[in-house]
C-alpha cells in the first residue's frame, strides 16, 4: 500500500520532469538545423532551471520549519477557532450552558480556510518527509 503511494507521489513529482527532460533531449538530437537545436538547447535549460527552483522551494520550506518562530505560525492562526469550537460543542452543545452565535462572513470563511489548511498542509507535510526518508 504505502510503496503504491510512494511509487504515485514519485510519478507525480519527478515524472513529469524527467518526461519532459528526456523530450527536450530527444527533440536536440532530432534537430536537423541550427534554429530548432538552439530551441531545444534552451527547452532543455528551462526544465533544468524548473526543476531546481522546485528543489530550491523545498529546501527553503524545510529551514523555515526549523524555525521556531515559523512553525508556530499555524497554531496560532487557527487558536481562536479552535476555541470557538470548543466552546460550541462542549459549553453550548454538550453541557447546555449558552449559545454562541455561528461565524458568518469573512470570518467563516476564514475559519474554514485556516482548517482545511492546516489538516490538508499537515498531511502533505507528513508525506513529504515519509518520502524524504
């Protein structure tokens, strides 16, 4: 199960630019005049430059998560309603104490945001250093 995983994230993330490289490669080979062996030199040397911003991206990721102060940016942000949802199923639902008025707006939708990033990105970031090892 997990190597079917791995083997689709590996497809996913390296597929596509080892595919592509490999067509530049393929396409300079094939060019038969100077002009189309220049436009494949240089489809060859942006795919190159892509992949290693990727690599570049990832890396800067991981030292921010070094970080003290970057790792608790999250937490923080998602604080205030993580509490309005305790305070929602525990005072008002489960013990009957109060009602508390439901999130509307940009609030609500930030509530929403900031949950499905946070348990979305936690995944992805699980995954990632499943991968890495």
């Amino acid at each position: 199960m997990l190597g079917t995983i791995l083997g689709w994230l590996g497809n996913l993330l390296g597929g596509p630019f080892a595919r592509a490289a490999v067509d530049a490669y393929r396409a300079k080979l094939e060019a038969t005049n100077s002009s189309e062996r220049v436009t494949a030199d240089l489809a060859a040397r942006e795919l190159a430059v892509e992949q290693r911003e990727a690599e570049l991206r990832a890396q800067v990721l991981i030292a921010e998560q070094g970080n003290a102060a970057t790792r608790w940016v999250r937490p923080l942000w998602a604080l205030p309603f993580i509490a309005w949802t305790y305070k929602v199923v525990i005072w008002d639902l489960m013990l009957d104490l109060g009602s508390t008025p439901e999130l509307k707006g940009v609030t609500a939708n930030l509530c929403i945001t900031i949950a499905g990033a946070y348990f979305i990105g936690r995944s992805a970031e699980k995954v990632a250093s499943i991968i890495k090892r």
